[in-house]
C-alpha cells in the first residue's frame, strides 16, 4: 500500500516538473531526479 502511494507521488511529481522545466538541460534534470526519487522508493 505504500509502495503504491511512493509511486502515484513521483508520478504527480514528474508531471509537475515536465510542466515547470522550458528547457532540454531542465528537463534532463527532471527525469533524473525523479529516477532516483523511484529508485529510493522501490528499495
């Protein structure tokens, strides 16, 4: 169960950053972070 919650709150969160980043070297920020957001919430 709350696995589920980690993962639905990094999901919200990818979409609120591809939302707020207006450039490329942002937005490969964006997807790092919340790989390692995952990362630490799958382990």
């Amino acid at each position: 169960m709350m696995r589920k919650l980690m993962v639905a709150a990094v999901l919200g969160s990818v979409l609120a950053s591809l939302g707020a980043c207006n450039t490329v070297k942002g937005l490969g920020r964006d997807i790092q972070s919340v790989g390692q957001a995952g990362e630490k919430a799958i382990n």
